[in-house]
C-alpha cells in the first residue's frame, strides 16, 4: 500500500512538467496575451511577483500596452473601445515614450476603408502577416492598419524600457554619434520587438481552437508557424513576404542574446528550435500546409515551441546586461 501510494505520489509530482502542462495552463479560447508574454520574458513565478511589484509594474505594462496597440489595436468604428485604446496610448506618453501617435485615429482604420466591413477579419489581416510584413501591397487596398506608425509605438516603448541607444534620423544627431563613436543598438531593439511580436502571433496560434480559425478563414490570415519553402534571408528591409514564425524567431536570437552566443544554454535553446523547425515544416512539406484532417498536429507544433520558450528565454534574458539592469532577478 505504501509503495503504491510512493508511485502515486510521484506520478501526481511531474504530471505539471509534462509536455502537456502548457495547454492544461493556458485557455485555449480568451488567450492572454499579457501573460504569456510576462512569462516568456521572466518565467512564470518571476512574471508573478514582477508584475504587482512597484519597482517594476509600470515597465511591463508599457511593454504589454505598447503589444497590444501595435499588433491587436482595432474598434471597429466602436467609440468606447477607441477612448479605451486612446488611454492606453495616453499611458505611454507620459511615460515619455517618444515618437507617437498623437491620436489613435492615426493608425485605427476609418469607416471609409475598403475592407472595413470584414471584421474581425481585417483584425490579424492587417497586422499579423509578421513584423516587416509589406501591408501596403496593392490588393490590400494601402496600409490600412499603418503598419509602420504601430511598429513604431513598440520599438520606441522598448527603447524606452530598456534605455537603449537608437541611431538618430537627423544628419547632425548622426553627426554627433559618428563624431563619439556611439555604439547603437538599434538591432537589439528590433530582435526585442520582433519577439514580443511573434509571441503574440504564436498566442494566435494556440487560441485557434479549430481549422477554418488557423487558416485564416473566419479572422483574417497570419503568418504560418512554418511553410515547405520559407525564404531564409536577413534582407529584413526588403519586406520578405514568405518567412514563418519559427524562420523569425531564430533569426531573431543571436541580436537578442549577443552576449551569449558561444554559450552552451544558447546553443541548447538554438538546437531546439531548430529541432521544432525542422518537424513543423515537415509537416507543412507533407500537406502543402495547415489541412483539416492534420490540424491537430499543427496545433500540438505549437505548444511544443511554446514549452521550449518558456524552459529558455527567461533565463537567457536574465543573462543579458540589458534586461537584467531594469529587470533583476529577485
């Protein structure tokens, strides 16, 4: 009796550490999108006792603000969700956040739009395509969504945050840093960004609860965890249209923890993405993408990569001098 009691004990002690403990943790419908991404970017206790503390709390919610005004932002023509949105923008100006908006009318679509009638679709149609996605092609009617005004709300809020040093635009700000020989650190702002982008995304994922939702059918489509033929470049300006989640966020890794390349913690987390890469786009070679009959596959996919972000990032950051000055351990 004793020893079966010992066996159950034990079963019941790893079963939250199973490699199904990330769904049994997460809603799959109503995702958080908040704390998801303080539990990537600091492990779930530490994101637990971080976010109710006063020494950190106004920092993370600027970066989940600035998230959600970047990638999510949309009324719907709603007046009460556009003053709500227009307070969360207000939040991030006075926190001396530069570079913003003045109004959310500047990046929400207007009610004269082409494709205004399709919401939700135009909801992720327009701002979940991937981070240099080009949303201004024709046959999607112009920038609707103001894609660079969004991006800009994130990557000026992590400059912020993160009080990192970002090339001016101005010929005598470019004067100055040339003259000082400033180092800037304008990749590392960017590989943060694009993180907390293709988090959220891959939150999207997780939340499609059926087909027609992962494939875009019924909200709009988004960028594709994986594809047979994904283009591997760093040619990021050129506003590659054929990258995937999991091409993104390894090419994201060695700007985000240029401190540690050389690491083996690094080169584990890179050996595990690269392992998750190469079965999602096996299994996107072998249908010809996201299919019905597979689609539970394609779910499972993603959280296996959001068990493997969970396990190392927040440790990685930790390691970084960046993070970890606005950020410590506790």
């Amino acid at each position: 009796m004793k020893k079966a009691l010992c066996w159950l004990f034990v079963f019941f002690a790893i079963l939250p550490f199973s490699r199904d403990s990330f769904a049994t943790t997460y809603p799959q419908k109503n995702f958080d999108h908040d704390r998801f991404l303080g539990e990537v970017l600091f492990g779930r206790n530490e994101y637990n006792s971080k976010k109710d503390d006063p020494r950190y709390r106004t920092k993370i919610e600027m970066l989940q603000k600035a998230s959600y005004l970047s990638i999510d932002q949309f009324t719907n023509n709603d007046t009460e969700k556009e003053k709500r949105d227009q307070k969360e923008l207000n939040y991030l100006r006075r926190h001396f956040v530069q570079g913003l908006p003045w109004t959310i009318a500047e990046i929400n679509p207007s009610e004269n739009d082409k494709y205004n009638s399709l919401y939700p679709k135009i909801h992720r149609e327009f701002t979940h395509r991937g981070w240099r996605f080009p949303y201004a092609l024709p046959e999607y009617g112009g920038d609707i969504a103001k894609s660079e005004k969004r991006n800009a709300i994130l990557y000026n809020t992590v400059a912020k945050v993160f009080s990192l040093r970002i090339k001016p635009q101005n010929s005598f700000g470019k004067f100055i840093g040339e003259t000082m020989k400033i180092q800037y650190e304008d990749d590392k702002c960017d590989a943060i960004c694009r993180l907390i982008y293709y988090v959220h995304v891959l939150g999207d994922c997780y939340e499609d609860d059926n087909f027609n939702k992962a494939n875009g059918d019924s909200n709009g489509k988004k960028i594709p965890l994986g594809r047979k033929t994904p283009r591997e470049t760093k040619e990021y300006d050129k506003r590659i249209q054929d990258t995937d989640i999991i091409g993104e966020l390894i090419y994201l890794m060695p700007d985000l923890f240029s401190n540690q390349t050389h690491d083996s913690k690094y080169k584990e987390l890179i050996d595990r993405l690269n392992e998750r890469k190469a079965e999602i786009r096996a299994l996107y070679g072998s249908t010809g993408g996201i299919t019905a009959e597979r689609y539970q596959e394609y779910h499972k996919q993603t959280d296996l990569l959001m068990d493997v972000l969970l396990e190392y990032i927040p440790e990685l950051l930790q390691r970084e001098p960046f993070f970890n000055k606005v950020f410590p351990a506790n």
